[in-house]
C-alpha cells in the first residue's frame, strides 16, 4: 500500500468515527435539553449561545497550532482524548449542572463541547485538507465519510434517543476511545510531516490578515449569509418533531430522515468537486447560499411532515457545494500557509461569531412570534446579505479546462504541496 493509500483511508477512518461521536452528542442536542432537560427556547439559545462563544475562542487558537505543527498529529490528539471523554461529561456533569444552574452549565458545557465538536471539526477538517494537498487527494472525497459517519449515527439516534438519551453520549465516548486508537497506529513519516512546515511561520504572519481586504469581504458571506442558516438549523429538531402526532415518533423521524439526508450528502460531497472547478469558488459559495435561504423560507411556509422533510433534504444539496467553495476559495485568495488560520478564523471563528450573538435572539423569536414566523424573517435577512456578497466576495474564476490555482496563492508553497484536483493530482 502505498503512503498515499494508507493516508487517505486513515483519515477516512479517522473522519468517519469523529462525525459519528458528534451526531451521537450533538443531533439532537437541542431536543434533549427541551424535552428531557425541559429547557425553554431562551434558555436553549443561551446553552447555544455558549457552546460558539467557546469555539470561537478556541478556534483563532487551533488554525494558528495547525498551521504551525503542520502535519503532525498534535490537534488529531487533543480532539480525540475529549471526544473519548464526551459521554461522561454529558451524562455526569452537563445535564445535572444545567438542571440546578443554567448558566454555569451552559458555560462550562460551552468550553467542553465548543473546543471538541464544534471547533473540533473544523480543525479536523482543515487537517484533512492539509494531507490532501500534500498528498493528492481531494478533501472532499475524505469528508464524504465523515458525512457517512454522522448518517450512521443519525439512523439510531432517535430511536435510542427514546429508550435512553444517555445511550447516545456513552457511544460517543466509544468512538472517542476508537480514534484515540487509531492515532496510536497511524504512522506520518517524519520528514513529510516536517515538509509541510517550510517556510516557518511567524504570529505576525496570522495577524497581517487582519489588514486584508479580500478576508473581510469572505467575512461578510460568512457572518451573515452561513451564520443565519446555522442559527435556523440549531433547534430545527425541535419544530420538525412538532409536525408530527407525538413527540418520541418525531424523534425517531427525524433521526431517520436526517440518516437518508446525509447518506445523500455523502454523495454530493463526491461530485461537488466537478460543479465547483466549472462554476468556480465565489460562485460555488453563492449557489450554496441561494439554497440554505430557500431552505429557510420553505420551512417557514411547510405544512406537514412531507414538505418539513423535503426542506430538510436540501440540506444535503448546499452542504457539499459550500464546504468544496470554501477551501478552493481559500486556495485562491490567501497565503498557503495561513490556510488553516483563513479556515479556523474566517470560517468557523466567523460562525462562531455570529451564532454566539444570533443564538439568544433567535431563541427568544421563537418563544415570542414562533417558528414559522422567526423563519421567514431570517430567510429575508439571509436573503438581504446575499445580495451584499454578491458584490464583496473576490471573483474567482472556474478551474474547468484549466489549470488549478496554485499560480494564484499568494506566497511561498513547498515542493510536495499543491492544490488538489485531477489537473495537477489524481483523485483517490
């Protein structure tokens, strides 16, 4: 097997079991602390709220470590010891400190769960596509697994959501001890590990984003358009269960259904790749916008299970499109090797940003003028902020027929590292 081989299915692997431990925490997080934990919709926004304030400190942190150590396993480590530790802390101390005090349950389960799921995967993420570069592979076709990890779990979770909640959060502490495994075995050769580090980088490096124009406009897209969408995705569990006659069928349904949902969004993760190198990255990411507001308006205007889980499946459409944009958008318009700081800040610290400051609110709309109501209006200021981008993002032209951009970075790439795609790689 060669090196190529052995790394593409670690980190395949790798990806897999990490999305399984987070949909078993985290898919229906917001239904178990309304209808287990009896939370009301301003309270849940305020746990929610938490666990982004959290991530969003953590996440400037991880980007400038990743693109430090490079591809050594350090942020692989941290991740997977935590995820190992998840069904613990959930069963053992989050729920009991969130039923005695809210808020210091919501902080202290804000820091646990924003630094291993939330800012935990996009680090994983941008991980992956650091090997993928190096090695050849498109990030995509690695992140497709993670998507059949969480579709594996989403399956069983309302239906062991039902029985026992708890039986979640210890099978996550499961796949925790799994990947704590398999970083045990896996093998990076020293002198790879250590290519991906030239040249150094230096704090001052990361903080000249700060001064570049092309990082803000990305900025716009992603703390207005992504954020609002995120925001209306977070206690939607809650509202797709009340469609339905009772509660705990609900639950089982959207388990279920989110199951189908992403099995197909493993699918697209494959063929993404193809539709954004034709359309190119700015592009990719408006098309991926256009959809999550569609999707938000159409949940506010649904009547009945049937149309509710037809808006749920266009999740499965934008999320590929989006997370290809993103990083080729990256490759484009920023410095190599800042590429996981651009992810880490630009990206996750940006949804973290944002939702720390939407969450409260939107929780609070809810229990004032309703779902359908709260929907509509998020769908018209997503829609609003997409205009904006249209306008502030960078053009960036399509990869068909041609050349990937690695003549576009905008600094210094070592020998081995190179965009992926089949015009300068072959995919896995």
């Amino acid at each position: 097997m060669t090196g190529k081989q052995s790394h593409f299915r670690f980190l395949c692997t790798f990806v897999y079991v990490y999305f399984f431990a987070q949909a078993m925490s985290m898919s229906l997080l917001a239904l178990w602390l309304r209808s287990t934990l009896n939370l009301s919709g301003a309270e849940t926004g305020i746990v929610f709220s938490a666990n982004f304030i959290a991530a969003m400190c953590s996440q400037p942190v991880y980007g400038y470590l990743s693109d430090k150590v490079g591809m050594r396993k350090h942020v692989l480590w941290v991740v997977g010891v935590l995820c190992m530790l998840s069904g613990l802390f959930l069963v053992n101390v989050y729920g009991p400190l969130l039923k005695s005090n809210v808020l210091l349950g919501a902080a202290l389960g804000g820091i646990y769960l924003g630094i291993t799921f939330i800012a935990g995967s996009y680090a994983i993420e941008s991980y992956v596509d650091r090997i993928g570069r190096a090695y050849g592979f498109e990030y995509s076709r690695v992140r497709l697994w993670g998507s059949l990890g969480f579709a594996t779990a989403a399956f069983m979770t309302g239906r062991l959501y039902n029985i026992d909640p708890h039986i979640n959060f210890m099978l996550a502490s499961v796949a925790g001890l799994l990947l704590v495994a398999l970083l045990a075995l896996w093998r990076l050769p020293a002198h790879q590990a250590e290519a991906a580090d030239a040249p150094k980088l230096r704090l001052s490096d990361a903080f000249a984003l700060l001064r570049d124009r092309a990082f803000w406009r990305f900025m716009v897209f992603i703390l207005s358009v992504t954020n609002i969408y995120l925001v209306f995705d977070q206690q939607f569990p809650s509202y797709f269960a009340a469609q339905f006659p009772d509660p705990a069928t609900g639950a089982a349904m959207f388990g279920y259904l989110n199951s189908v949902q992403i099995f197909v969004e493993a699918g697209g993760l494959f063929l993404a790749p193809l539709l954004v190198r034709r359309i190119g990255a700015k592009n990719g990411l408006l098309l991926a916008g256009a959809i999550m507001i569609i999707r938000i308006g159409g949940s506010g205007l649904a009547v009945g299970p049937i149309s509710i889980s037809c808006m749920k499946m266009l999740h499965s459409v934008e999320l590929p499109i989006l997370v290809v944009s993103v990083f080729r958008y990256i490759a484009c318009h920023f410095d190599n090797r800042l590429a996981s700081t651009v992810y880490m800040v630009g990206f996750s610290f940006g949804h973290s940003l944002g939702l720390a400051l939407l969450s409260p609110l939107a929780g609070i709309s809810y229990d004032l003028i309703g779902f359908t109501n709260t929907y509509l209006l998020l769908a018209a200021i997503g829609a609003g902020f997409w205009v904006l981008s249209v306008f502030s993002l960078e053009p960036t032209p399509a990869e068909h027929g041609r050349q990937p951009q690695a003549d576009a970075l905008k600094g210094p790439v070592p020998d081995n590292i190179g965009l992926s795609g089949p015009a300068n790689h072959s995919t896995q």
